[in-house]
C-alpha cells in the first residue's frame, strides 16, 4: 500500500512540470520562434502584433464608453481597470518596438530578442484583458436576479420553555430609588 501511493506521488511529481509548461504554448512557440526568425520576420511579428494591441485598446474603450451609457458602474470599473493595464502594456509595446528596430540596425540580436519577447508577452497579455473585458461586459458582473430557496431545518418552532416554573424567589424588592414612583 505505501509503495502504491510512493509510486503515484513520484509520478505525479514527474508529469507536473510538463502539466505546467503546456500552459501557454502560444507565447512559448512565439519566444522560441525569435530564436529562429530573420529579422524582417521579427519586424513584422512586431507591427503585426502592435496593430492587434491597438485594435484590442480601441474595442475595450468602445466598451466603456457603452458601459457608461448604460450606467453599468460595476462594468465600468471592471472593464477601465482591464484598459489602463491593456494601454500600459500597448506602450511598452511600441517602445520595445522601436528599440527592437534600432537593435536590428545596430546588430544586437541578443538585445532584438529581447524585446521581440518582451512584445510576444504583452501581446499575450493584452489578449488574455481583452477576454477579462468582454467578460465584464457580457453579464459576469452584471446584477441580476437573485433567487433564495428556504428549507424548513429540524430546529423546533414550540415554546421550549414550557414545563419550566419560573417563579423563584429572589428575596425582598429593593427600595425604590425615585419619589415619583
């Protein structure tokens, strides 16, 4: 029995980290195609990824802004706070975008690489904001109608004082304190 349970712990312990390294294949396949692209292929992974950033950023404020004529406060607060984090990761973006340009003109793969991969996981990001976004938006956040189901419990509804003879003596009354009694 213990050497039953030895063996699965020590399996389970063997598959985690291919469990956990499965998790986000895209941005890994992303990184690790840097490696191998050409620098035209790095530029236009670049600008094709930063036209999606601004596309993404453009869509979600089109969210808030029909949040806001709906007076939908929690979707409001929800979607903005998905926005200034999908703006912040669009500008870093464009400047890693710049630096990445002016690497590959210097001849700096490894400092090209680096903000190619800086670029891959802000895209990566802003894309997982933006589906936090729409589920903002879409109802998840949204009050609804809330119904409560009561069930009778097995605590009893009679006088469970009865049978109880609450007449005790406590000795004499105190003297009254007020001359208007």
């Amino acid at each position: 029995m213990i050497r039953r349970l030895f063996v699965a712990l020590t399996l389970c312990a063997a598959l985690l980290p291919l469990v956990a390294g499965a998790q986000d294949t895209t941005v890994s396949g992303q990184i690790e195609q840097s490696s191998q692209s050409s620098p035209e292929e790095m530029i236009r992974f670049t600008d094709m990824a930063l036209e999606e950033m601004r596309l993404a950023v453009k869509e979600v404020s089109k969210m808030v802004e029909s949040a806001e004529r709906e007076k939908a406060m929690v979707a409001i607060q929800c979607i903005s706070r998905k926005l200034t984090t999908m703006r912040a990761l669009l500008e870093v973006s464009e400047s890693s975008g710049v630096a990445l340009k002016q690497a590959l003109a210097d001849g700096e793969n490894d400092r090209a690489q680096h903000d190619f991969r800086k670029i891959a996981i802000a895209l990566s990001k802003v894309r997982q904001f933006r589906a936090e976004a729409d589920a903002c938006g879409g109802g998840g956040a949204q009050p609804g109608t809330t119904s409560i189901e009561v069930v009778e419990s097995a605590i009893s509804t009679e006088d469970e004082t009865d049978g109880y003879d609450f007449d005790f003596e406590f000795g004499p009354q105190p003297p009254p304190t007020s001359q208007f009694q």
